[in-house]
C-alpha cells in the first residue's frame, strides 16, 4: 500500500486518487452503512478500476478503518483530555458533551459510521469499531459515577444515564444540516443545556 506520492493501479496520482476514495466512501458508509456500501459503486463514482481501490486499501475493510484511523479513533483521547481540564464531576460532564459536539462538527459522518451494528460489519473492523464506542461509553460512565458519588446525579442509574446521553449527542448527528437556520454554536448550546439539566440535581 502506497500512502502518497506516485502513481497507482491506473496510473493516476496516488494521492489525489486516495482522497477521493476515502471522501466517497465517507459519504456512502454513513448514509448506506458497510453492508449497503460496495467497493465497486466507490469505484464506480470515480470511473477507476477496483484494482485501485485494493491498490491503496487492500479491501473494504481497509478503507473502513483507514476513515476511522483519519478521525473519530481519536474521539477517546479528545474526552478523556477534556475532561483532565476541569476538576468537578459537574465541569467535566459538560466538558466531555462540548468536546464530543467539536468532534461531531469536524467528523459527522464519520461519527455516523460508528453508530453501525458490529453484525454489519467484518470481525475486525466490527472489533475497532465496538471498542471505540466502549470506550466512549466508559468515560461517560465514570464522569457520571463521580456525579452519583456526589448525589448530584438526577438518576440512580449510571449506565441508563451515559446512553441517554450519547443518544442524544448521536440523534443530532443524523437530523443536524449545515444549511438549517441556526448555527451549529447555538445549536451545540441547546444540547448542552438540555443534557446538563436532564443529568445534573440543581
């Protein structure tokens, strides 16, 4: 595999050949998922050839993880930096949400793809892909025991709590347009808020 740089199956430029695969199948990923999506009709977009495609990433599989490694796989270290920020569970709770809604406006549909069922998806990207929402879900989960620790927490149940809470965040990922009438701070703040309040004993 040829990360940049010279020419490939087709003799096209490697570079500009591998970032217009990695954009359209990005786009075809997070609206059809992994089994909706072809390596063929990736192809098919660009008039190359599948040879290019296996040339730069092996298979689907390889281009899957290739778009997680170039985003959201960072999405963990992203919160868990966050949340060192800031020292009451409270702080580090909106922290975490604030952090989570940056990288949502930076990698929608990347985020989009991680929402996919592990039974969709090939063992071992179904594996990355499961462990970076574990990991998501584990940070939430410790920030919102802290809270509990401190009676702070409006429900007795964490876990309940952090998937509430993620359900939220992943919702807007799919009814959130670029183009709608509010900006994307105003409507981070109304999520933000809306989380805060449902979580947080006054």
């Amino acid at each position: 595999m040829e990360a940049s740089g010279g020419r490939g199956a087709d003799g096209a430029d490697t570079t500009d050949v591998r970032e217009n695969l990695l954009s359209t199948a990005v786009g075809m990923f997070s609206e059809k998922g992994y089994s909706g999506t072809s390596i063929r009709d990736i192809a098919k977009v660009h008039g190359v050839s599948l040879s290019n495609i296996y040339y730069h990433f092996g298979n689907k599989d390889g281009l899957w993880r290739e778009i997680l490694d170039r985003s959201v796989r960072m999405l963990p270290d992203r919160l868990r930096a966050a949340a060192a920020l800031v020292e009451t569970p409270r702080a580090q709770l909106e922290a975490l949400v604030r952090a989570h809604l940056a990288v949502a406006a930076e990698h929608r549909r990347e985020l989009l793809m991680l929402l996919a069922q592990r039974t969709e998806l090939a063992e071992d990207v179904g594996n990355e892909t499961a462990e970076i929402q574990r990991d998501v879900l584990e940070i939430y989960s410790e920030v919102l025991g802290r809270l509990s620790a401190e009676g702070a927490l409006n429900s007795e149940h964490v876990r309940v709590t952090a998937f509430n809470m993620l359900g939220v965040i992943n919702w807007h990922l799919r009814w959130y347009r670029p183009d709608g009438p509010l900006p994307v701070e105003a409507i981070h703040q109304e999520i933000v808020d809306f989380i805060m309040r449902g979580a947080c004993r006054t």
